[in-house]
C-alpha cells in the first residue's frame, strides 16, 4: 500500500451524519468547530434534486452549524458544474425549487438534457422534447437514477426509469451526477487543489456514501447514526477506513490521527 | 448506394408489409401516404403475389386501422393485418392473465372479451399521450405488488416518425418499468419470432418465399431474417442515414421506398 499522503480535505454527509432529519447530531456543532481549527477544507455533500444551496444553508445554521454557502456541494451542483465544463445549455427537467442553483445557466435553445426528480415534467410532450433533443447528440445528464422512493401514499417511480427508457430510445448512456458516482466525488474537490488520496469522507450511508468515496480514491468513515443498519460495514470491498460512532467520533480519530 | 445484384428479389411468392413509415407516416389528422407507395399496393395485388401486413400498430383497432388505410388509398382488408393486440389476447387467455392496460384509448377495445378484473398483470401499448407519470406509476405500482410481476409490451420499438417529428414508441416505456421493476417484459409483436409467423401463417407462404419490407432496421429487417426471410430496409419513415452502417443487421437490400422495392421484384418476377 502506498504511503499515507497527507490529510487537506474533509468531505461531509449531511442528512444521517451532520444531523439527523430536524435535529442536529448532538455534539456535532462544537465537532465542526474543532475540525476547522484544523488545515483542511470542508466540503458539505449531499444527494438532493429538489433543495437548492439556499435552502439546505438554512437549514444547517438553524440548527447551530456555521457553514458558508460555498461549502455545500450537492448533485445539483455537480450537475452545473459539468454543464459550464461543457459549455452547454440544458433543457432542465428538475423540480422548480431546483432552479435558483441554476440562475445563470443559459437555457434557450437548449443542446443538453438534465434529469432529475421530476413527475410534473415526466409527460409525454416533455419525455419527446429531450428524446428528440438527445438523439440529435445533446449530452443527457442525470442527477441520480433512484428506481423509486417511498411517498406517504406509496412507492412512486424515481428519475432511473425515465433515464433509462431515453437511454434506450437514443442508444446513449447518461452521465450520472450524484453519489456514489465517481464524478461525484471528484467534483467535489474541485476548487480544493486536494486529490483524492488527500481527502475523507464521513457519512452515514455505506454504499452511497463510503463506498463511492473509496472507489474515487478517498477514505471512507462510516458512522452509526442515520441510515446505518448493524454491519453495513460488511457489504462494502474494500471496507471502510474506518466505522465510528457519529460524526463527533470521526472528527476526533482525523485531529488525533489523521493530520 | 449501388444495390447488390437483384439475386434478392427472385423467388418470391409473398410479402410482409410494415405499415407506419413504409405506406405512410402517421400524424395529426390520421397521417400523410408516403409517395408512390398506395400504387405500389395496387400493382402487388394485381401480380398475384399475396400481401400481409405485419405492424406493431397499438393505436387503433385491426378494423379501424383497415378503415383508415382504405380511405387513404390503400385497399386493404382488416383480415390483411396482423397486429398485436390480438396475438397478446390469445396470449392472455392461454396463461390465464388478467391484463391492467397501458395503452392508446383506441386500442381498448380490442381487450372488450378479456377478464380486467383484478389485474395480475401490465400490458403497455404505444399509449402517447396515455404516458403520464400518474399512469405508469400506477402500471410501476401493479407490477411492483405483485408476487409475481408480468409485463408484456406490445413491441419495444425506440422510436417511430409521426407527421410532427420522431416520438418515443413503446420500448422506452417497456425500459422504463423493467427497470423500476427489476423485471423482464415479454414482448408481442415485432421482432419477436412468434408474431412473424403468424403474419407468415396468415399470408400463407413459407418463410424462403417471403419478403419483408420495412422502415425500422431492428424490429422489421433484423426480426424478419431471424425467422428466414429476406428483409429490405427503406430509406422512407423513421430510418436515419445511420442505418446503413447497423453493427448487427444487413439487409438484404436497401430501397429509397416502397415504389422502388415494388418495381425491381416485378421486374424478376
């Protein structure tokens, strides 16, 4: 195994790591605080195709977390940033509260297709608008490729099937943002002057979270609060870094032994 | 592009029509004949060569389908087509499945006889405007629920050409809930082996004798020779230029249109 580079960036979960739904982690304010006398940057990322920066920044410093707006990534973020790399403008099938981590983004005439949770924009004339658009060579973006997830009501179908029936109807693959893809996590850095190997991501959600990171290069800590269910750290290879307790617990393991 | 020798067009006693892109486009207003092809009908039925339609034609009724081809020039006769939703029926019926339909509202009647109570399965058609996210959440939540899920789709076509542009047809949708669902559908119609037959049963000539002649590359042509017949692919309809470099498929031969194909087989008749 190579050397051990140094430490320069932490990247960190928030909903199951930082806090957990409207409640913060207990602890886990004082921990930032400590982790930011540290020489790192700290980056806040997320899975979200409906909350902009904004309203995720609200939430955190209501619940005591001082954060700075460019801090948070999220796959949002990840989506606009390959869309400035590749110069593009989007027909963007995401939820309206979305839009405001797009302002500044062209979008007329579009060459570019971004999908993401979005039943309102899943009907016919719409599902032909990016069809028509992709398969005269506009790059499809998806924020993620969730199946389904569960409403109140019931499963409801999630952005993968929609992808996927227009990756198939054009013969293309989309580029898939947000976690666990690589893109995801590689993005994230960008701006940080860290590479992987430099970098530690803390999160609660052992494929998702630790398994991405790992696969992109960086270490995993896996912490027991959240989604974690007993011996999630067994269904990752390799395994995580490192399982802690919470968040406040990981903070301590990187100042003692990380830096 | 130089055709290869008409060795192709010899020994030929009948031949398979695709309907949507070869006998016209279909559109707003019922669709507009592609040139030349509703002569080419007349001249196929006076040469004594028999016809069959072969389509994947979700949309209307075999009977509303034939009405509607009549009046734009194309006399053909209801019993001439073959079309999915009565092989899917006979599907039905066989296995004892009670279909929910995902289909175009003129398709339903053909599923008048069929038992839709108490679903224990999804048919999926070329619904159009029917592809709202509420339906195939309904379609996503049938399936999900059940033990075990069936999914037949009525073809898995990408995509055909209306009169407006090209549309998403059937198979996105049919990727759409295998996907959700993490299940296999199993398709009626178009390139499935089984629905070829049928249309060869139905024209009444064995498979070495037969013709093929369509606009969609994989479901037509490539279908076609998988089942023995020579396939001609027509530069009419939803074919791209990119048709002619198909990794997989070759056809026997590439025509600008329907007129065309119908006057080099005359010509070796």
């Amino acid at each position: 195994m190579a050397a051990r580079r140094a430490l320069k960036a932490v990247l960190v979960d928030l909903n199951g790591t930082l806090h957990v739904e409207d409640s913060a982690v207990p602890g886990a304010q004082e921990a930032l605080k400590k982790l930011r006398s540290a020489p790192v940057t700290v980056r806040f990322v997320t899975n979200t195709t409906k909350e902009s920066k904004r309203d995720l920044l609200e939430r955190l410093t209501g619940l005591g977390f001082d954060i700075a707006e460019h801090e948070i990534f999220t796959s949002l973020t990840a989506a606009r940033n390959l869309l400035e790399q590749q110069q593009v403008r989007p027909l963007l099938l995401v939820d309206d509260k979305a839009l405001p981590d797009f302002t500044g983004i062209g979008t007329d005439n579009p060459n570019a297709v971004v999908v993401g949770l979005a039943p309102e924009h899943f009907h016919y004339e719409m599902m032909n608008r990016a069809f028509r658009l992709i398969l005269d060579g506009a790059p499809l973006i998806a924020i993620h490729k969730a199946r389904y997830f569960k409403k109140k009501d019931g499963l409801c179908l999630g952005p993968g099937p929609f992808v996927t029936g227009l990756e198939y109807a054009t013969d293309t693959k989309a580029t898939v943002v947000g976690k666990p893809e690589k893109t995801f996590f590689l993005e994230a850095l960008r701006g940080t002057d860290c590479a992987p190997e430099e970098a530690v991501m803390i999160g609660d959600d052992c494929r998702d979270d630790v398994g991405g990171a790992q696969q992109a290069g960086m270490r995993g800590i896996l912490v027991r609060t959240g989604k974690y269910r007993p011996a999630d750290e067994d269904k990752i290879n390799p395994a995580p870094y490192l399982t802690c307790e919470n968040f406040p617990e990981a903070v301590e393991h990187i100042l003692k032994q990380m830096l | 592009m130089a055709e290869r020798g008409r060795g192709w067009a010899r020994a030929v006693r009948g031949l398979l029509l695709d309907v949507s892109g070869v006998l016209y486009d279909s559109g707003a207003g019922g669709g507009v004949p592609i040139a030349g092809s509703a002569e080419a009908v007349r001249r196929i039925k006076a040469s004594g060569l028999k016809l069959q339609l072969c389509t994947n034609e979700t949309q209307a009724t075999r009977e509303d389908f034939a009405r509607k081809l009549w009046a734009m020039g194309f006399e053909v006769s209801a019993a001439q087509v073959t079309a999915p939703a009565p092989a899917a029926c006979r599907l039905l019926r066989e296995r004892g499945l009670r279909p929910h339909l995902l289909v175009h509202d003129d398709l339903v009647p053909e599923f008048a006889e069929i038992n839709k109570t108490n679903p224990n399965c999804v048919v999926l058609g070329d619904a159009a405007e029917n592809f709202t996210y509420a339906n195939l959440n309904e379609a996503f939540r049938l399936l999900i629920g059940m033990e075990k899920p069936v999914l037949i789709s009525l073809g898995k076509g990408r995509y055909y050409k209306e009169t407006d542009g090209l549309k998403l047809d059937v198979g996105a949708y049919m990727k759409a809930l295998e996907y959700a669902c993490d299940v296999q559908a199993e398709v009626v119609g178009k390139p499935a082996k089984s629905f070829f037959e049928s249309a060869l049963a139905e024209l009444g000539v064995p498979p070495e004798q037969a013709i093929m002649i369509g606009d969609d590359i994989v479901n037509d042509v490539g279908g076609a020779q998988q089942c023995g017949m020579r396939a001609l692919q027509v530069r009419t309809g939803k074919y791209r230029p990119s048709d002619e470099n198909h990794p997989e498929v070759k056809p026997d031969a590439y025509v600008n249109n329907l007129a065309e194909a119908v006057d080099i087989i005359l010509q070796e008749l």
